[in-house]
C-alpha cells in the first residue's frame, strides 16, 4: 500500500544508521557505496533513497493494476494508480 511508503524508509535509513555505526567501531565499510569516510557518500545515499522509492511507487502501480484487472475495472487515470482507496 502507498502510505506505508514510510515505513519502507524508515528501515532504509535505519539500516544506513547501524552500517554507519558498524564502519565507525570496525574500520571496516559493508558496501563500498556506504563508507562514510567519501564526501560523496550523501549524494549516493539521497539517490539510493530516491531510487527506492521510485520502485516502491512502481510496484505499488503494477499491485493496482493487477487488483483492477482481477476486478475486471475500466483503467484509470496514470496518478489514480498510486493513491489507495477505501474500499480496497
């Protein structure tokens, strides 16, 4: 479901947090795109965090077109994909 498009965040920065904390105790970076020690390191994970929510978006779409084709409901407009209604 879209609104839980929160949650799929709050792990990811969650997970970025403890590999951050793991790389400061042990010296030691889990992926080479997470060392914190590169001034890129930011733009990377702003891109990460903006590529992870473009596939939740997507996924969300095609999870709303499915349940529209298994109902047998006309196509709608490209945005209503994305916004979850109550009678789901």
């Amino acid at each position: 479901r879209p609104q839980h498009v929160g949650l799929v965040l709050a792990w990811a920065m969650l997970y970025a947090l403890f590999d951050g904390l793991q790389a400061v105790w042990t010296e030691d970076t889990i992926y080479f795109f997470m060392d914190f020690t590169i001034a890129k390191t930011p733009l990377v994970a702003v891109g990460l965090t903006a590529l992870l929510c473009a596939i939740f978006a997507i996924v969300c779409a095609l999870s709303r077109c499915k349940q529209r084709m298994l109902r047998k409901e006309p196509a709608p407009p490209a945005m209503a994909l994305l916004v979850d209604h109550p009678e789901d």
